[in-house]
C-alpha cells in the first residue's frame, strides 16, 4: 500500500539545527521577574510499543509554554511575544532515549516513508531541544516529541506520567524561569493485552477478505486505509474512518457502558488517563459517556458526520459550564485562550487532567508557583499582588469572606446588599456541611454570567463579593448549589 504521511519530513532538519546552536544553560535563574508555564495538550498520548505487526499510532508527544513577565500595582504582566527574543528549552530528566525501548525506528520507513535518525521523530524533534515560536503567536511550542513510556533506570517498567524540564533564556542566554510539565505517554492500546484479541496477526487475519489487503506487507498502518484525523491521514475512498470502525464494532459487544470498557482501548487500567477533577468529584461526570456518549454512539455520530479528534464535547455546552466557560468559536478547549491571551490549558491544564488532578505530578507545576493544587488561581503569581475586581470568569480572589465560625443548621442565600445594586454589592450565605460550594449568577434566561464560588468549603457563615458594574442592568438570579441542596436569590443591577 501507498504510504501518505502529511507530517512534513523537511521539519526533521530544522530542531536539529535549533539544538545545534542553542546557548550554554545556566543552572539557575538570575532574575524572578519572569515565570514560564508549561503544558501538554492531551490528558494522554498513546503510542504502540511493537510495530512488527501494525501501527495505530507512532511515538509523539507535545508540549506548549507561555513565558510571563510579572505584573505590579502600576504594570499588568505581559505574555511574552517572539519578537523578545526569548526562547525556551525542554528535556525530559531522566529519559534521553527512545530507541532499544521501542522497535519504531526498525519500521519507520516501511510504516511513514521516512529514515529517521536515532530518537528524532516524525517531525524532527528529539527528547529534548528547544521549542518553536512564530511571529504570529506569544506561546513556545514543539510537537512530535519521540518520547516513550520507559525511563532509563527502568526500561521494562512503564512511567506514563514523566515530567519535563522547561527553561526559559533571555536572548543572551540568561536563566529567566523554568518549570516542570507532565508529558503523559503509555502504551496500553495493545489489543491483545487487553484481553480481546489473541494475537496482533489475529486482528490483521480479519482483513483478509477486504479487497487489496496484503497481510505480507506488514507491518501495517492502520491510518493507510482508515482515515485518522490525529494522524492527519484521510485514509482510502469509500473505507470508514478509524474511530467509527473501533467503536462502531467494539459497541457490539459492550453491554454494561462503564469507563472500565473504555479503558478495554484507551489507556488504560494500569495507565488510568482519565484522571481530572471531573472524575474526582463525580456528580453528573461519573464516567466517559456523561460527555462522550455510549461507544457505539461514538462511532454513529462519525458515520452521521462528526469529525473525530476535531469536534469534541463542549464545556460551553448548556448542559456542562455554560457560555460563560465556552471555548472560542471554531476551536476546541485544547486549542482556546481565554484571560490575558493565556490557553485555557495555562490555568485548567490538558483535556482528561483538568487539575487538580488525581495524580501527583500534573500538580507539580501548581504547586510550585502558587503553592497548593488545583487551578492556578492566585492572581499574585501573574499580577505580581492580588488585584481587588473579578478575574477570568468572574472569579473573585477576594470576595470570599468569613463571616462567623459558627456552624448554621442549612445551606442558605441570605439577602444581598446594597440592593439593588450599580457597582458591588455583598451576598451573605451559610454553609452547615464541608464540601464542594457554587454560587454563580444566572440572567433571567439561565444563562452563567459569573462565578463567584466554585471551591471546597468548610462549614460556617460568609459572605461574597459580586461586581455588578460588570454585568447590564437588570434582574439576575444568584444560585447556591451544593451536593445537597440548590438555592436562588433575586438581585437587581441598575445603572
């Protein structure tokens, strides 16, 4: 079969020569007026392992990174553009090669149509170098990354959730910042170690009835024939993509509808990708298919039209966070910025991993800057001080205020003041039981206007801050919900 790989080839000279000429790396930063913060822009990058018998997808991982300068009382940080001068460096301590811990370079050529050399990737990039900028972007990036799951101490032993090292230069080559980011890889899409299939030969031993299917030319990339919209493959005429044809056929066989069954394909049981504060917390996300739909709905949809990898669930979607938390239009979370010209990915980290995350190392990066897990919510870090109006979403960093320790007998919306209201007015609530808070304001027709609270709470009386001079004129409905109990509150904005 044909090889039609649209990852351009020519882009393996490029990093080669970035990394050849890059400066000497200080080991520590000599200034703290700038920070960087990093990001992969999956919850998870899956890759074969073996590539003898067929390839599903090739060793390839990304990394994003916005460099800032802080703020102050009298200066708003800057997200730092190409036309500084900074450019920023990756590696991954600990892991410095690819070859021996998977055979892809073996069968590189067969499966893409390219000799490539030692531990570079499809896309020229090797396990550390120094990321790409472009004159139309304020964000450092790198993709392809040949990274595997294996360090080098334990090259049997898979670590899915390894962590880089990102450095940020001024011009000169000055230390300016640095951080670490998770580069999440596992290679748990082996069909036969997951209990389905008795042998890779056996999956490739079903095409034989398909009409110029050659089992002697393997090993075969499934991408070839099957459209595949990560891989950028339109695959052949008349033949369905590869996401329809995995779920459409393994839906037939999945009664129960259980994350377990996704994790049958995607990585994994041992992997656990999905770990997010979505799966965390439950609620009304308990598992894949609250968002995605059943497996075989996931197939329907590509045969009525969908377009895997490029339309996804909405967090937009009145049935998730609303408008107020919508991606920009045409893109999706992964690719959408929002406060400050920051990726929404900055903040709430990577589809699958939106923190705080269950596992240990997508909080590091947090934790350094800030000091505790979750969001990157402490404006300070930025802002250089805690800035006294609403932020991203209406977020409020000082609007949450105690009131009183001692404990009320319900959940409760006390009556806000002054109202109505033209600039700021204070809404007091109750809280009788620890736990996870929202309070958001709704306009008459629903729909989100600001989120006030959205954290885990203890129990007591408080009071929060809403900046109605934010918001038109009108009739607003302030909403307490908790995992108990929903309360309303009439608040009137003026002029």
């Amino acid at each position: 079969m044909k090889k039609n790989f649209t990852l351009v080839v020519i882009g393996i000279f490029l990093p080669l020569i970035l990394i050849s000429f890059r400066p000497e790396n200080p080991s520590k930063p000599e200034t703290d007026e700038y920070i960087v913060i990093a990001w992969n822009d999956l919850g998870m990058h899956c890759s074969n392992q073996d590539f003898s018998n067929l390839a599903i997808l090739p060793p390839y991982n990304n990394q994003k990174a916005h460099v800032i300068l802080k703020g102050s009382t009298s200066a708003m940080p800057t997200v730092m553009p190409h036309s500084s001068g900074i450019y920023v460096t990756y590696e991954i301590p600990g892991n410095t090669y690819s070859v021996g811990k998977t055979n892809f370079w073996t069968y590189c050529q067969h499966l893409f149509g390219v000799d490539l050399p030692p531990n570079i990737g499809l896309t020229g990039f090797g396990l550390a170098g120094t990321m790409l900028n472009a004159d139309t972007i304020n964000f450092h990036h790198v993709e392809g990354i040949p990274v595997t799951a294996f360090l080098d101490a334990t090259p049997t032993t898979e670590t899915p959730f390894q962590l880089t090292l990102i450095k940020a230069f001024s011009p000169t080559g000055i230390l300016l910042s640095s951080t670490q980011s998770v580069i999440p890889i596992s290679h748990e899409i082996n069909c036969v170690s997951s209990g389905c299939h008795s042998s890779e030969l056996d999956i490739l031993q079903e095409h034989e009835s398909v009409p110029g299917f050659n089992i002697a030319d393997k090993p075969i990339l499934c991408a070839n024939c099957h459209a595949d919209n990560a891989l950028g493959m339109q695959g052949q005429p008349g033949v369905a993509p590869f996401s329809q044809v995995m779920h459409e056929k393994h839906g037939e066989f999945i009664n129960t509808g259980t994350t377990a069954d996704c994790y049958k394909c995607h990585p994994g049981p041992n992997t656990q990708c999905w770990r997010d504060v979505m799966h965390s917390t439950g609620g009304t996300v308990s598992e894949c298919q609250n968002c995605h739909g059943s497996v075989s709905n996931v197939g329907q949809t590509i045969e009525n039209g969908r377009e895997p990898w490029l339309e996804e669930p909405s967090c937009g979607a009145a049935t998730c966070h609303g408008p107020n938390y919508a991606e920009e239009p045409g893109k999706l979370f992964r690719q959408s910025k929002g406060h400050g010209g920051l990726f929404c990915s900055t903040c709430h980290s990577s589809p699958h991993a939106i923190l705080p995350s269950e596992r240990a190392e997508d909080n590091v990066q947090n934790i350094a800057l800030q000091g505790f897990a979750g969001t990157l919510k402490t404006c300070s870090v930025c802002h250089g001080y805690t800035p006294a109006g609403p932020g991203p979403h209406g977020y409020n960093p000082l609007g949450i205020k105690p009131v009183s320790r001692s404990i009320p007998n319900e959940n409760k919306l006390l009556q806000n003041y002054p109202n109505p209201s033209t600039f700021m007015t204070n809404i007091p609530f109750h809280i009788c039981k620890a736990g996870k808070v929202n309070i958001d304001i709704l306009d008459i027709n629903g729909n989100n206007v600001a989120s006030l609270v959205n954290n885990v709470m203890q129990a007591g009386k408080y009071k929060v801050e809403f900046y109605s001079s934010k918001v038109t004129p009108g009739i607003y409905i302030c909403k307490l919900q908790t995992a108990e109990t929903v309360d309303f509150l009439k608040i009137i904005v003026r002029d």
